[in-house]
C-alpha cells in the first residue's frame, strides 16, 4: 500500500511522534508498504527522513518559546500540506503525531476533508478523549471512576489563590494535581503537596494555563499505576509502571532506566479482570476506534480510577502498548500491521 506517515506537528509531544515514528516506518517498510514520512508544519517541503528523525526525546518536553514559533510558522504550512499532491494516490495515512493537533481531531477532521483514511479513532471521539474535562465527566456517567477535580478557565480565573487554595482544601484536597486540560506525556503537570505557601500553587496553575485555556485540579490518588491496551475489540495484557523516583513525569516515560515495568502486572486475577473490563468500557464509551490505552490509579483499597483515555498512544519498540503486545505473542510488525487492517475497516 501507499502510505503517508505522519509524524511531529506543533504540538508539546513533537519530540514523542517522532520517535514513534521512527520504529513505525521501519515496521510499515519490512510489511513491504511504500512509505513517505511527513511533518505537516514543513508544509510542502517533504524534508529527508535523516533530518526529520536525528532528534531524539528529549529530557524535558519542548520549551514554550519553541512551541510558540512553531505554531507561528505552522497553522497555513499543514493545511497547504494535507490539500498538497503529497496526499495524491495515498490508501492511508498512518498517524504517528500525539497530543495536541494529532488526538485532538485536528489532523483527523482535515484528513477527512480530503478524503484520506487514517489509522484511529474519528474526529469525536479523539476530540472527546483529549478533553480530560469531558471525558471524565462522560467516563463517571458510565460508572467509571476517576479522580474528584475542579476546573479553572483563564477567562475568569481572577488570580485569588487564597480563595482557591480554600476551594482545593474543601474540594479535592492536598496534595492534588494541577495539569491542562488537553495536553498528554504529564506535559504542564504538577503536584503541588500540602502545607506550602501559595506561590507553589500559584506557579503550578501558571505554568498549565500557558499550555491550555482550561486547567484541572485533580485528586491525588496514592497508588500503583496501571495502563491496559485495546486494540480492535481485544483488551491486551495489563502493565504496571514503577518510576524509580518521584512521579511518572515525562522525564521518568522518556529517560531510559528511569522507570520500571512489569506486563503482566503483578495484580491479582480479579484486579486482572476488573482493570480490563473497566478499559473496554472506558474505550467503547469515548467511541474509540482501532487502538487505544487506558491510564490507571489502583489505590491501597484496590480501587481504580481511570486517568485518562489515550487514542493515539506512543509506538516505539519499548512503548507500552507494544510491550502489551508482545506479552501477548504478537510482535511489532503485527502490531502495526493490525492496526492498519482495523483502521481500514471502521
């Protein structure tokens, strides 16, 4: 098949995409597919594979002076791109962006326009799921928990972190998270512990709103983190993930050695059972499509709650969801080559 990858785009997880990227064109090659990769912010330029793949993941996610240009530079480059003879005689796109642009419908709603079948969920679904506000209000209707939280909106948030701090206190308590309402890889997150001075809570809020209009303040819930893949309508084996210090910040997912995992998890049958249950739930709730990864808390009364759902989640060869699938005998090349399959069903 002919097949457009594409991978970076403008969001804060740039540097994620393309890493995944780099083992997904290497699986779709040795599938025998003709590939052609693209970043859309260079519009119609198509740059050499060397010069798109030569940055790694980063310790840290991209600044936001960084971010700020490239979004300068980039809104008119990926819509010339996408309606480009690029996208001529293609039989899919295969998504290998994250975050911003590439979860939340963005890329889907333009590929749609043209007429180009992708690989994930649709345009709703990726919209939905990338709004943690919405989705966990939708994912608590059905019955799934999720952390207590409350929702700040720059446009009235007046800046009284006395009166916030007294609404957190009452509310959802310390610690708690602060993160944005629609960025992945704990982008913008932090975890602000009780007792402290306002300036930490104040900084915390900040430093979300620069990454989105809409900032959650969540419950922190102490525990062990699980994660469990869909893909078509197979629930994959559970993995637990152990940061080896602090939290499971984007430093711990992107620092090798910095993080342990173990698939399967080492939980009980029934926690087993119930992990996947909840997963497929939550997945055919939001309408998810394809492939999907659901993030857990199991709390010290065995409890679960659901932290978000992720539609397109990370591809390299160590990513969790392939680890999930090699813990059940399918290897990276099926791997990608279901999801193209599924992806040209739906």
């Amino acid at each position: 098949m002919n097949i457009v990858l594409i991978t970076g785009g403008p969001s804060a997880e740039r540097d994620v995409s393309i890493a995944s990227s780099k083992s997904i064109v290497k699986a779709l090659r040795d599938l025998g597919h003709l590939v052609k990769v693209i970043d859309p912010i260079n519009g119609t330029y198509i740059a050499d594979e060397e010069e798109i793949f030569k940055s790694g993941v980063k310790k840290e996610s991209p600044s936001l002076e960084e971010l700020s240009e490239i979004h300068l530079q980039s809104n008119k480059k990926i819509l010339d791109c996408i309606n480009s003879d690029i996208f001529d005689n293609v039989d899919l796109a295969f998504l290998g962006v994250h975050g911003k642009f590439g979860e939340d419908g963005k890329i889907q709603t333009l590929l749609e326009l043209r007429g180009i079948k992708y690989t994930g969920s649709d345009v709703f679904s990726s919209a939905v799921a990338m709004d943690k506000d919405v989705s966990k209000i939708i994912l608590n209707s059905a019955g799934i928990k999720t952390p207590e939280w409350i929702v700040l909106r720059k446009d009235n948030f007046g800046g009284d972190y006395e009166k916030l701090n007294r609404t957190i206190s009452g509310t959802v308590g310390y610690p708690c998270v602060v993160k944005p309402n629609d960025e992945g890889s704990t982008v913008g997150l932090s975890i602000v512990q009780p007792d402290v001075e306002d300036v930490q809570l104040g900084n915390s809020i900040e430093l979300a709103f620069s990454y989105s209009d809409k900032v959650l303040i969540e419950q922190y819930i102490k525990g062990r983190e699980l994660t469990v893949p869909v893909i078509g309508n197979e629930v994959f084996p559970v993995i637990e993930i152990r940061p080896k210090d602090g939290f499971y910040d984007y430093e711990h997912k992107y620092t090798k050695g910095m993080t342990e995992y173990f698939c399967p998890a080492e939980i009980s049958p029934d926690i087993e059972k119930r992990a996947k249950e909840n997963a497929l739930k939550a997945h055919r709730i939001l309408g998810c499509s394809v492939y999907s990864r659901i993030d857990y808390i199991l709390d010290g009364n065995n409890d679960l709650y659901c932290l978000e759902v992720n539609t397109l989640p990370g591809m390299t060869e160590t990513s969790l969801v392939p680890k999930s699938a090699s813990a059940n005998d399918m290897t990276f090349n099926q791997l990608i080559e279901n999801i193209i399959n599924l992806s040209l069903q739906k």
